[in-house]
C-alpha cells in the first residue's frame, strides 16, 4: 500500500515538474557541442526512466504512443521522410544529413513531452500547478528585471546560461562588456525566463490563457492578470495582440449560446475592462518614477510592425523574400531542419538567419507536404475542443492551439517545449471530455 503510495506521488511530481520545466528556454541542463539540451527534454527523459521502472506507467507510455493523434504520425513521418529531400538536393553530404538528424532527434524530444503529458493525465491536475507557479515565477522575473533596469543596472541569467540569442534589457550608457555574445536591448521589454519578448508572449498565447481558465478566481490571478497585461503593453510586442483577441475568443465564445447569459457577458466584460484600467492606471501613476518615452516608442513598435517600409522590418521584409525565393527554387523541400543552414551557405546576407515565418520554413523544409501536415495538426487539435465549447478548459487549450499557429507563422517560432504541452493537455482534456459524455450517454 506504501509503495503505491510512493509511486503516485512520484507520479504527481514528473507532472508538476513537467509543467513548470515548460515555462522557460533560458534554463538548460548542459551543452552537446552547440546546442543546448533545455530542461523540459531532460524532465521527460527522467519521467519516462520512471514510467519504465513503473511497470504500470510504461504500458501508459506505450498506449499513449499507439492512441497518438494521427495528423501528428502524418506530420512526423513527413518530416523523416524529408531525409530523402537532403540527399536530393546536397547530396550525401555528412554536414547537411547531421544538421537534418539534429532536428529531428529535438523534434521526437518534443514528441516525448506529448506523449508523457498524455500518460500523466489523471495527474492534470499537477501539470498545471506546474504551470501556473511557472507563470508566476516569469511574473516575479518581470518584476525584478524592470526594477532593475530602472535602477540603471540588469537582471538576467545570461550569466549563467549563455546564448547567442538571449536578449538583456540594459539602459544606454550601462557598461554591457560581459554581455558580449548576447543580444543587447537599450529599451525595457519583458521576457521573463525566455530568450527574447516575442518567445515570452509565444508562452503566453499557448498557456497563459488556458491556465487561468482552469484555476480558481482569486486576488491572485487578478494580479497576475494585470501584471501579465501591464508588462506586455509597455513591451510593444505585437503579439500582445494576438493573446488579446485569444482572450476575448475564450471568454465570449467557450459557452454554448443558451449557456450564455446577457448578465454573464456583462461581468465579464467589466471584468477585462477594471483589469485593464488597474494596468494602464498604474503606467500613469508610476510615470514620474518611470522613463517612460522608452516604453511609449515601444508601444508605437507595434504599430510601425505593421508597416512595411519601416525601417525597424527591413530584414524580416528581406528574410521572407529569401524565403520565397527558396521556396521557388526548391518547390518540393530541401529538409527538416535545413532553412538557417541554407541561409547562412547562401548570399542572404549576415543578417538574415531564417525568413521569420514558420510558414515559410515549413514550406522551405518539408515543402508542401509539410506545410499541410501541419495545418492539419492544428486543425485536429482545434476541434477536440471547438465541437465541446461548453467545457472552459478544453476550449481555450483548442483557441490556443489555433492562435499559437498564428504567433508562429508572424513571428518564425517553431515548435517549443511548451506547444508539444499543449497539445499533450489538448489530448488529455478531450478524453476526459469524450468519456465523460459517453458516460452521461450524450455520445
């Protein structure tokens, strides 16, 4: 009975563990040559030794694994078939098939998290505590990164793990020479424990909405609420545009109609409405202790995104030409994990390292084929939950599939730790959902 005991517990931690490892791509556990092994991938290895250990928890695993979303086998079969596309278009070339393998190895890692969090779904529960204290230790970093930049100085992890692309948000004038290698930002935008704002709000778009579904309503989650808003409004980041239109998606489209009352909408509304205004009034008080003219220009960024002759956008504007004209030349693919390899070997540019879309780069990669697949994926994951609107969670982790889709192909993300998550919670939350109506004998 002890050791029952024992391994549910055991279990109850992989899951919150897994969620809370999800909320950040800064924190890795080592380096193999350049690339960094991040710590959900080593939390998902260490969750599967357990389930195999467990004899129970492996044949979870493997049941997860026969019962995968089947647009998910299509994409990743495309993808390993894109080898052959390697070998077409660079030959047998040992650089190229390495740099293909590579991805493909961090794609299955990803696939990993999916099918973990789907044999860890009577531990939900745990996943999203892991979550939701994730979102709040991101909050807090906000919170001590802004007051130091105001104080003239930073607040990052560079330090301890350094990258290439890891944004530090200094003021101009602050000696910045141990930040060599990072990618300096004389402006403050929040990123929490994420390389760069755009990642951070990538986060954001995927679980934060979700996750505030599904816990409880406390003081607490009102200021994360705020705190969330306030931080991405003085960001400028386009894509807290798209999180708000997710948010209003969520909350006046996850009820049936005749669930929906006029009186809920109305609280609802003044809800959004008196967060908002707490945000923007505590820019406007705090404005005398603040330098504000930076975050305003950054706030204009968001417009002047949306620009096309801005100059801010020449290499996006550029890099998705090249894409283009990638595309054009190699119709079919060239490879998973391919596009910054033939960036980098062609006459781009050292400044264009991929097209900024990850529209493009699956089109570039896996060609059309590719491109389908993935649409596809979306389109299954979006109505597991669309068709059952009146379940809250199960909607806004459908919503969130559709617009992270849309973050990615506007910004070239791909596929991080926290989307295979959500896809994983996607799953989970829809089988509860089928089951219990077969239950109810509603199915």
């Amino acid at each position: 009975m002890r050791l029952k005991a024992r391994k549910v517990a055991v279990r109850k931690i992989v899951a919150f563990a897994l969620g809370l490892s999800v909320c950040t791509n800064v924190i890795y556990g080592f380096r193999l040559g350049n690339t960094v092994v991040l710590i959900p991938y080593i939390i998902t290895l260490i969750g599967v030794v357990i389930l195999v250990i467990n004899r129970g928890g492996i044949s979870q695993f493997i049941v997860a694994a026969k019962k995968m979303d089947n647009s998910l086998k299509i994409y990743s079969f495309i993808n390993v078939l894109s080898l052959m596309l390697v070998v077409i278009y660079f030959g047998i070339n040992g650089t190229t098939i390495a740099i293909s393998v590579k991805g493909l190895i961090l794609y299955f890692c990803g696939i990993a998290i999916y099918l973990l969090a789907v044999s860890l779904k009577n531990e939900c529960h745990y996943i999203m505590s892991g979550l939701y204290w994730g979102i709040i230790i991101n909050v807090i970093f906000c919170l001590l990164s802004f007051f130091a930049f105001n104080k003239g100085l930073y607040f990052s992890l560079y330090e301890l793990f350094p990258q290439e692309a890891f944004a530090v948000n200094v003021k101009w004038g602050v000696t910045t020479g141990s930040l060599a290698k990072s990618f300096v930002i004389y402006s403050y935008r929040a990123q929490g424990l994420f390389l760069e704002a755009s990642h951070f709000s990538g986060f954001l778009i995927a679980l934060f909405v979700p996750v505030i579904a599904y816990m409880k309503k406390s003081n607490l989650n009102t200021l994360i609420i705020v705190a969330v808003i306030y931080f991405e409004l003085i960001s400028g980041t386009p894509n807290f545009i798209i999180l708000i239109v997710e948010a209003f998606v969520v909350i006046f489209f996850g009820e049936d109609k005749k669930q929906m009352r006029f009186g809920v909408v109305k609280k609802r509304t003044a809800y959004i409405m008196g967060v908002s205004i707490i945000a923007i009034l505590f820019l406007i008080i705090n404005a005398d202790k603040l330098d504000l003219s930076a975050y305003f220009q950054a706030i204009n960024t968001v417009l002047n995104s949306l620009d096309i002759a801005d100059v801010g956008n020449t290499d996006r504007y550029r890099g998705m030409q090249v894409g283009f004209s990638f595309i054009k030349d190699n119709p079919l693919g060239i490879g998973y994990n391919l596009e910054p390899y033939l960036f980098n070997s062609s006459n781009a540019g050292a400044s264009l390292h991929s097209s900024f879309s990850f529209a493009l780069k699956l089109l570039v990669e896996t060609g059309p084929l590719g491109f389908i697949s993935y649409i596809y994926v979306i389109f299954c994951f979006c109505r597991k939950g669309i068709k059952y609107r009146s379940n809250r969670l199960l909607f806004s982790l459908a919503i969130a599939c559709l617009f992270c889709a849309l973050m990615q192909f506007v910004n070239g993300i791909a596929i991080l730790p926290y989307m295979w998550l959500l896809f994983g919670l996607t799953e989970i939350t829809s089988d509860f959902e089928t089951t219990s109506r077969i239950k109810k004998g509603i199915i």
